[in-house]
C-alpha cells in the first residue's frame, strides 16, 4: 500500500517552502504509515539534512527501498561522508553513476572522497569526468585544482582555478585557492593583484 498524491504534494510544498521541522513531523508519520515507501524516507532524510540533523538513517532505508534511483544513492553519499564513512560514501556515488552515468554531481562528489582517501590520481579523474559532463561546474573546476596542487601539479592547479572563476567570477574559494597557488608558483606580485590590498600572507593565515 502506498500513499496518494493527496497525501505526497503537501509534504513536496513544506519541502519547497523551506518549511523543514513541519515537514520532518509529517514525514514521520507517513513514513510511520507507509513503511515501504521509499520517497517518504527520502523526504524525511531532506529534511533533516536541512536542519543539520543525522539523515543517514533516513536515506539509507531510501536506498534500500529505492535500489535503481540515482538520486537516492547520491544522498546516502553525501550523508556517509558527513560521518567520515568515506569508503561507503564512495561507493555510493559509484553506485549512483551506474544507475546514471552522467550525474556530474555525483562524479564530483567522488573526487572530494577520493582526494580524502588520499587517492589524488583517481580523484583528479573524477573531477575530470564531471567537468566533461558538466563543462561550466564550477566547483569542480576549484576541487580538481586542489587534488592537482595536492599531486605538485601547480600549474594545471592555477588553471583549474582559472576555469573554476571563469565559470563564477563572485567564487570566494577559488580566488583565495588562486592566490594560494600564485604564491606557491613564486608569483607573489600576481597573488597580491588578484586579491587586491589584502596581502597574500594574510590570505594564507586564513
């Protein structure tokens, strides 16, 4: 037995109206009523992922009620890695982008795990993939920066960084990244310029 659509779009207008400790209470009790219902525990884990609450519980019955939906891979990835379960998270995102090759957020996702395996190599291909995917994702173009600086590659660093501003010129985390790598590649006068008056040793006490 599954819920209506009567009973479903109230919950999916709480989750758009940001209305999350409403919409955690209703999820419960649908979720409480429609056990097998996979959605319900998905948006259940959405809400208390909102709130900066555990949601792993939550997305993991997502996923073991929805075994061929991407997307509910992808968030118990996102909820693994949030507990420091970084193998499991990985193959979460693996598992999500056998169901959809072409998830770039979940490519992306994987090189922040890989990178924090210390698997630089592998992850600089994940960032790769999903710039390929995706080619103006700007905030793979800024992590495949930092696991490129992290395997001493400076230069292909500083240009990943480039991209990443290219594709979001108001991108705080690449601007100080670039400066950072500036520094590093001895272009301390290029550093300074493209943070203007703040200085790049106070950038890098940050």
């Amino acid at each position: 037995m599954m819920p209506s659509p009567a009973e479903i779009n109230p919950l999916l207008s709480l989750y758009n109206a940001g209305r999350f400790a409403e919409l955690e209470s209703r999820a419960r009790l649908l979720v409480d009523q429609f056990p097998a219902f996979g959605f319900g525990w998905k948006l259940l884990g959405g809400a208390l992922q909102m709130q900066g609450k555990s949601a792993l519980l939550a997305f993991q019955k997502a996923a073991e009620l929805m075994p061929g939906e991407a997307d509910a891979h992808y968030n118990l990835g996102v909820a693994l890695k949030s507990t420091g379960q970084l193998e499991n998270a990985a193959n979460s995102y693996r598992r999500a982008l056998q169901i959809k090759p072409d998830y770039a957020e979940a490519c992306s996702n994987l090189g922040n795990v890989l990178k924090d395996l210390g698997q630089s190599a592998e992850a600089v291909a994940s960032f790769r993939r999903a710039i390929e995917l995706k080619p103006g994702f700007a905030l793979a173009h800024n992590n495949l920066g930092g696991a490129l600086r992290d395997l001493g590659q400076r230069d292909e660093a500083e240009a990943s960084y480039r991209r990443a501003i290219e594709s979001k010129p108001d991108y705080a985390e690449a601007h100080f990244n670039m400066g950072v790598v500036l520094q590093e590649l001895g272009q301390r006068d290029d550093a300074i310029a493209k943070h203007g008056d703040m200085s790049v040793d106070a950038i890098i006490a940050l």
